[in-house]
C-alpha cells in the first residue's frame, strides 16, 4: 500500500467551481495532507472488427480506499468503485474521434472523483459521457480539440482536471498539443473550464523540456489563469526529472504574480516494477 505526502506552499491556478464544491486544488499554507491508498484494478481491451471504421475501445475498473488526514480537520475515509471506458475511431488523414464514458459509486461523497456541486446533495453514483472531440496526429505531435482532461506542470503543481475525475463539470474544452519538435518536448493547453456555475474561466499554458542526456530532463512551463471577469494571473515554473535504473524522482517549483500566496513546490518519486506496475 504506498503512502503519499504531499505538502505545498500554496496553489498557484485556482479551480473556482463555488463554495459548495470539495475542490482538489484546496489552498493549503504549509499543511501536510497523508492519503494512504489502496487501488485494484482491471483494465479491459478490446478492437471489435465489425465496423466499417473499427473502434478500439480501452478501460478499467478501479476499486480504491482512501483515507484524508489533515491538521485541524476530522479524518475523512471512503472507497470508490470506478468504471472508465473510452472509444476511439480513426476517420484518415490523423483524425480520430474519441470519447469516454464515466462512472463511480463513492461511500462518501466528499472524496468522491466527480463535481459535488454538479449534482444534488450527497449523491454517491454518477455516471456520464464525460470527454469527446478530436484527435490529429501529425509527425511527432499529438493534437487534441474537444472536452478533455488538463494538467499544468510536470507534477501537475499548476493546475489539475486530471483523467481520473469522473462525470459532468469536472474537465475543460478546448484545443491541447504534445509531442517533440527537433530535440525539444512540447506541450501546450489553450482551453476554458466546463464548470457547474456560469464562470468561464480561462488557462493559457505551453511548457518546453529538453533531454540532455536519456536520464535526465528539465523544463520550464509559462501560464495565465484568466478569471470570468477580466482578472488575469501570469505563472512559471521549473522542473526537473532524474531517472536511475527503475527509480525516477521529479522535483518542481512554481510562481505567480499573485500578492500572497504565490510559491509552490512538489517533489515525486516513481518505481517501475514492470511495464504495466508502478509504485508512486
């Protein structure tokens, strides 16, 4: 079972989905937050032949227990049951059209992977089509237009609707890009948030990486959260990974021109057991 500390000196995006949501970029000054985790997984594979474009269709089942302790609050724990099944289909040319349908029963909705405030109260089963739109593959990059999921930053430090939050108001649409061009990694995200409430809220994000060698790689990664209303905050942060043998660690730092609570660090460290098994 591996155990994660994650501390941090305040988050740089804010996710402002109302009051009323458990938000996961939470503001936490100097917290220690432990979350021990157990996850079983089944994933599933299948490429059915009987369609004119055939259609790969790849997805899991996940089970996990998770228990939040953090200074001052009351411990909070759970298990959610979660089922991820994702299609795709090649139209020529480097198009595909993709989508993903997504469903979790949660014992307690406050550790839920899906937008409390997208549902009624106290909801523990949600299930929807919660990504579609386009892919374009063109020599060594990867483009994707449609409702998606969204990261910023290596250690995703910036800003996170990561791929395994689960149904409606919980990602963003817009235009994503990854890939190399020459020796350089490329990534860039031009989206805005699908959110429960009427804000539109903005992000604006390109990082570039370089390899010097195959065992290590930095980067630095540039960022404009813009609020629904004009408000505009600029971002960067710097990151390094060093791989040895099985073991990699990741280490990232972050600044915005926000006022106060504008610095943010994380550090990583990852063990590939084999292809398909890794501890975190």
């Amino acid at each position: 079972m591996p155990l994660q500390v994650i501390k941090t000196a305040g988050v740089i995006f804010e996710d402002r989905l109302g009051p009323e949501n458990k938000n996961y970029l939470q503001r936490m000054v100097f917290m220690k937050k432990i979350i021990p985790l157990m996850v079983l997984g089944l994933s599933v594979y299948m490429l059915p032949a009987a369609f004119a474009a055939p259609v790969q269709l790849t997805g899991d089942v996940l089970v996990k227990y998770e228990k939040d302790t953090a200074s001052g609050s009351p411990d909070v724990s759970g298990t959610m049951s979660t089922f991820r099944l994702k299609a795709e289909t090649e139209l020529g040319d480097g198009w595909s059209l993709y989508a993903r349908l997504g469903a979790q029963h949660a014992t307690e909705p406050e550790l839920a992977d899906y937008n409390t405030a997208a549902y009624r109260d106290g909801k523990k089963s949600v299930i929807g089509l919660d990504q579609f739109g386009l892919n374009y593959k063109r020599d060594n990059m990867v483009y994707k237009i449609g409702r998606q999921d969204a990261t910023v930053g290596t250690t995703a430090l910036l800003y996170s609707r990561s791929d395994s939050n689960i149904g409606r108001h919980y990602f963003v649409d817009g235009i994503s890009a990854a890939g190399k061009v020459g020796a350089m990694d490329i990534s860039a995200l031009f989206a805005q948030e699908d959110n429960a409430g009427p804000d539109n809220n903005r992000i604006y994000a390109i990082r570039t990486g370089y390899s010097p060698r195959d065992d290590f790689n930095f980067g630095l990664t540039l960022g404009r959260y813009h609020y629904d209303g004009g408000e505009n905050t600029n971002h960067w942060a710097v990151d390094g990974t060093r791989s040895f043998g099985k073991h990699s660690l990741t280490a990232e730092y972050a600044k915005s021109n926000s006022s106060n609570e504008n610095k943010a660090y994380a550090a990583t460290w990852n063990y590939n057991c084999d292809a398909k098994t890794a501890l975190y």
